[in-house]
C-alpha cells in the first residue's frame, strides 16, 4: 500500500498518465479480498437488493462520499492514494482524506 505524488506532465498527457496509475491501483485493489469483503459489507449494509447493480453502486458511493473527506492536491502535482490505504485509515480512524481521483478509485475497488 502506498501514496503516490506524481508531478504532472503537460496537458492530455498529464491526464494519461494520471489515468494510467488510477486504472493500476484500483486493479490492485480489486483483487484484494479485504477490498472485496469491506465492499460486500457495505452493500450490505447499504440494504441493496441482490442483483441491483445501481443500489449497490449506491450504497458504495454513498459509504465513500461520508468517509473520504476532500483534500485538494497541491498545484501540478497529482496524489494518488492506494484505495487499501485509504480503507485502512477508515477502518482505523473512521475518516479519511482525498481528492476526486481517490475518492473516484476507492469507489470503482
């Protein structure tokens, strides 16, 4: 598990390379079965009917949107936080912080 700062290059490629570490974390973490149980459990929780593709899309994004707090990323730089971190700190501390592209990569792991 790891926090990536990664300095931005310009423009379209800046936001590749950006997407390219965001698809590679969020891969990692979606073959983690503690990544996998904490989602079930909130689904769960969230009381999505089975099957219902859009409840538990909502239950999770809901269970993200009152755990990550926003932080904005310092200018030209790009923090990428490993979903599983940010899940530890949650578990640990019942809060976290991050900006929209952990708060988009810990929804989608």
């Amino acid at each position: 598990m790891n926090a990536l700062y990664v300095p931005l290059l310009e423009g379209s490629a800046g936001t590749r390379q950006t997407i390219r570490s965001m698809q590679r974390l969020v891969l990692e973490a979606t073959r983690d079965p503690d990544v996998v149980r904490q989602a079930e459990l909130v689904v769960h929780e969230g009381g999505a009917p089975g099957g219902d593709l859009r409840s538990e899309a909502e239950s999770i994004f809901g269970w993200v949107r009152r755990h990550l707090t926003y932080r904005r990323d310092p200018t030209a730089q790009q923090l990428l936080r490993d979903p599983r971190l940010l899940l530890t700190r949650i578990r640990d501390e019942g809060w976290a912080a991050g900006n929209c592209a952990n708060h988009a990569m810990l929804t989608a792991a």
